[in-house]
C-alpha cells in the first residue's frame, strides 16, 4: 500500500515553513488505517517484543492498536504532569527551548524487549528522549517505529547512530 497518497500535506502548519504530515486523512480511510497497523503488526510479530510504548499523543493511535493486534502489553510515555503515579522523566532540547516526557517508573521490567512508537520521525528528538527512558529502566529497545520519517531531517541518523535501529512505513523528502 502506497501510505504517502493518504497523508495530507498542509504547509505552514502550525507556523511558516512547516510542512505538516496530516495523518488524519489515513485514520479516516478505513483500508489505509488497517492495513498500516497489519504492516506493523507483520514486520513484529514473533520478536520476542513484551511491550509497545507509543510516545503522546499520535503515538497512542498506533501504537495501541498494534500492541492489541499482537496481545502485547503497551505503556504511555506522557507529556510532563499527566501521568497519575511515580514518574521518571526525561529533559531534550527541542529548536527552541526544551520539553520533558515521562514514563510510570514501574511500567517496564529489566530485560524486557520494547518497540517504541510514534507517528513522524523529524530530527529524533523525541524518540531518543524515549529511548533514554526506557533504557533507563533496563528496558531493551529492538526497534523505533514510525508511520512517516523526513530522513532529510536527520532523525533516522541520530538514532542509528546511537545505535537504534529504525523502521518507517513510509517517507516523505524535506521537512
Ligand atoms: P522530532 O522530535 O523532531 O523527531 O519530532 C517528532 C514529533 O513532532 C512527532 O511526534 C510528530 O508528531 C511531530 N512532528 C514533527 N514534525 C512534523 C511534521 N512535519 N508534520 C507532522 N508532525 C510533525
């Protein structure tokens, strides 16, 4: 399936020069939705994975449904402030100033093999803050998984670099 002809580009969103990837038109289309959580689901099945934590907030429309396609267990990782219980949390850099993420502090056990999720990969930033936490708490990363990756931006690099493999079901060139 051809995911980039069901993702909206709307250009100077939310400011100018940002070409945002609207991943509602995909959502919408009940064929184009199905079939991106089965490529998911395929590409995972069988790897030993115990949890998929999909990253706020476009992280949960995916990542939840996969978590459920393969009977896995799936862990939020929130914005500051939301989660209810004891949290450890994470500080990255973003262009401008900073934003900090945040993880139950028992959500995922030592050893336990994750996939983390997410809609759009840009320059990395918020997947590597995943990454930091998770491998904080002794979780093992097998893979970053992402609807939609602007390699342009560099985040693919970034995480392969720090020696993260990464795997997109589609890209678009630019930012
Ligand atoms: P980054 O930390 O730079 O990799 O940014 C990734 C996060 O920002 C993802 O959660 C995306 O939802 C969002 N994002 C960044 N750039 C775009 C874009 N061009 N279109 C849509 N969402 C974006």
């Amino acid at each position: 399936m051809d995911f980039t002809s069901l993702i909206r580009t709307i250009p100077d969103y939310p400011k100018a020069g940002i070409q945002f990837r609207d991943i509602t038109t995909l959502l919408k289309n009940a064929n184009g939705f199905h079939a991106a959580i089965n490529a998911l689901a395929e590409r995972y099945r069988g790897q030993g994975i115990s949890k998929i934590v999909g990253i706020e907030a476009r992280g949960f429309i995916f990542g939840a449904p996969l978590a459920y396609a393969l009977q896995l267990g799936f862990v939020p990782i929130r914005k500051q402030g939301k989660l209810p219980g004891a949290a450890m949390g994470h500080d990255y850099d973003l262009e401008y100033g900073s934003d900090r993420i945040e993880i139950h502090h028992d959500a995922i056990s030592k050893g336990e093999k994750v996939l983390i999720v997410d809609d759009l990969l840009a320059t990395g930033g918020t997947a590597h803050a995943a990454v930091t936490l998770v491998q904080k708490m002794g979780g093992e990363v097998v893979e970053c998984a992402f609807l939609i990756d602007l390699p342009d931006v560099g985040g693919k690099k970034r995480l392969e670099q720090a020696g993260i493999p990464v795997f997109a079901l589609c890209e678009f060139e630019g930012d």
